[in-house]
C-alpha cells in the first residue's frame, strides 16, 4: 500500500521494501531462518570488545577502517586501495547501485537470488532485468544483457546454496561491457572464491561478510574488492564514518584468528552434508548448497503450512511465498542438536 502522505518521491512511494528474516525476542527458539553462524565469535573478539568498551567510545570511528583494511590487504595479497569495508555488505551494495546505476539504468540479475537487489534497484529508479536461473541453479547465456550497466551474481547463491564455476563467472565478466558484481557472503562455506578477477579485469566488484562465517551478523562488518580506479570512486559515496568503533575492534580480532572461522566453517559443512542427506531420505529435494543453509522442496504437504507447524513447534525456517519458491523451505545450518530436534519434528510431520 502506498503511503498517504504526498512527500515521498513517486518511485519510493511505489516500492514494497525489503522484508528481513523474523527475529524472535523469546528464548528458546531453534532459529534456522536468517543464516546465522549456531557458534560464538572467535574468544578474541570478545576479549577485544570488552576492553575497547572504554572512555575512547567518545571519539568518531576510523572512517578509513586502516587495522581492517591492512588485515585483508595481507591475507588476500591486494593492495589497500583495493579494499573498501562497510555497515555489512549490504551497504557495499548499497554504494554500487548509487555509484552505477541510475534512473531508467538496467541492472541484471538471476532468478531466484537474494531479494535485497530488487529493492536496491528500485531505491535507484533503475530498470531490473531478472534472468531465471534453469532449474539446477545453472545460469543461462541470457544474462549477457548488452546494454546493463551492472550485473549482479550471488555466487553461492541466496536463497539456493549453490555455486557458480570461477570459470562461468569469468565467462560473465569478460564478455559484458558493464561491471560485475559479485556477491560472495557465502564463500568461506565453499571451495569457490573469484578474488583473481579483481586483479585481472577492470569492471569486476567482490564483497564479502563478516556476518556469516566469522560469526559476526550482530556487528555489521563487510568488505569488497575492486579495482583501485573503482574503490576510490565508490569511498565518495560511502557515509564518512559508515563502521563504527566496536564494529572494527571486532573485525581486527576476527582476522586474527582465521583458524576459528575456518573450524566452525567446516563443522558447518559437515553438519550441511548430513543434513541434506537426511532430508533427501524424508523425499525432500534439495540442491547441492556451498552454503551454511540449504534449500529444500518439500515432498508433499505444502511448504507455507510446514513452515508454520514447524513455527508452533518453536523452530524457525525461512518460506519465501515467492516464483519457483513457493513449495521450498530454506534452512539454515545450526548446531548439531538443533538439526537432530528438526529432523525429529519434520519425521512426525510427514
């Protein structure tokens, strides 16, 4: 519904806006619905926050997170005119879309992909081209639109888990005339990763989260890669103190304790692996994820009235009422007991 007061622009006043994963304020909820790492931070980061938490809150943040960007400048070997950190990657989309594309502008994406684009796109007044993906999550040569002026590939994919070849991503970087931006929030849980684009072609983007496999969604800490003539462009768009203090302290510590990430990644993997096996033994479908969630169809009984009898049960999932959705659940990867209590209540269900 549009709102009634006449001040907003037309095209804001049009737009549905992004609607984010439930948040439960009660306790005792199995939550699978919104990607969240089921384990703490690296103890690092807390030790870190807790003796930041100090009479230096009073003083602005860095606004060129220097610590964050020098730790990813060493670990990824680009140079630090190559990196750019903020509020989440969600913001570092944010400024792609302000920086490229504007009024009437087309911007391609696949289909089904993360929402928050479409919402990006329309912020812009820009002109969304959705490309279906096929039905394994392969994606098509039409997404070589000629006259787009960014490309959008979550590569692994929301809401699939599944995972483009750093061959076909090339083949879509070097034959558009437009950029590319690559969304990789997902990687760490993959044996993907596209990085070597940035080096080699100049209209190619990749951004990342802390979110997700550092364990870190409370702190809202992304970063991107691009080429330095891009990076320098896109810092005039960016709010001049977009991360804020607790949120960098958190960052430096995270990455400098990569075994914790990597560790609670792999035990993610290895809990994906036994979960989507027992799935399939319930007659789910469910693709092959490179993510820490899993998509899955449902094998008979409508996936929004599952959905909602798992939600009576205390267990939270994600349902898209959504084209080609409309039958799946996603679910995101807890800890081991949490999976073994969803696969009980699903058994019971069925």
């Amino acid at each position: 519904m549009e709102p009634t007061t006449p001040y907003f622009l037309p095209h804001i006043a049009r737009m549905q806006g992004y609607i984010p994963g439930e948040q439960p304020r009660e306790a005792g909820i199995i939550k699978l619905n919104t990607n969240e790492n089921p384990y703490p931070p690296s103890p690092l980061v807390v030790e870190r926050l807790l003796a930041a938490c100090n009479e230096g809150l009073r003083r602005y943040p860095d606004p060129g997170a220097t610590g964050v960007r020098q730790r990813l400048s060493r670990l990824f070997g680009v140079a630090m005119e190559e990196t750019l950190v903020g509020n989440g990657s969600d913001e570092l989309l944010n400024i792609a879309l302000r920086c490229f594309a504007g009024p009437g502008d087309a911007v391609v994406y696949p289909y089904p992909t993360y929402a928050y684009y479409e919402t990006l796109i329309q912020l812009q007044g820009a002109r969304s081209v959705m490309v279906d993906f096929a039905e394994d999550f392969s994606l098509p040569d039409s997404i070589l639109v000629p006259d787009a002026r960014l490309t959008l590939l979550s590569n692994p994919n929301s809401p699939s888990g599944t995972l483009l070849s750093r061959e076909r991503v090339e083949q879509v970087v070097a034959r558009v005339r437009g950029l590319v931006l690559v969304d990789e929030a997902y990687v760490d849980f993959s044996d993907g990763g596209s990085l070597d684009l940035v080096r080699r072609y100049p209209n190619v983007i990749l951004t990342r989260t802390m979110s997700k496999s550092f364990s870190l969604a409370g702190m809202r800490l992304g970063f991107g890669f691009a080429p330095a003539a891009l990076v320098q462009g896109m810092w005039k768009v960016k709010d001049h103190y977009n991360v804020n203090q607790l949120s960098l302290v958190a960052a430096e510590a995270a990455l400098d304790d990569l075994p914790h990430m990597r560790a609670n990644a792999a035990r993610i993997g290895a809990t994906r692996q036994r979960l989507t096996a027992r799935l399939r033994e319930q007659g789910f479908q469910v693709w092959d994820s490179q993510t820490n969630f899993v998509l899955a169809r449902t094998p008979g009984p409508a996936a929004a009235g599952l959905y909602e009898q798992l939600k009576e049960r205390r267990i939270l999932v994600r349902y898209f009422a959504q084209r080609r959705l409309e039958d799946c659940l996603r679910i995101s990867i807890g800890t081991d007991e949490e999976i073994d209590a969803l696969l009980g209540v699903l058994a019971e269900l069925l």
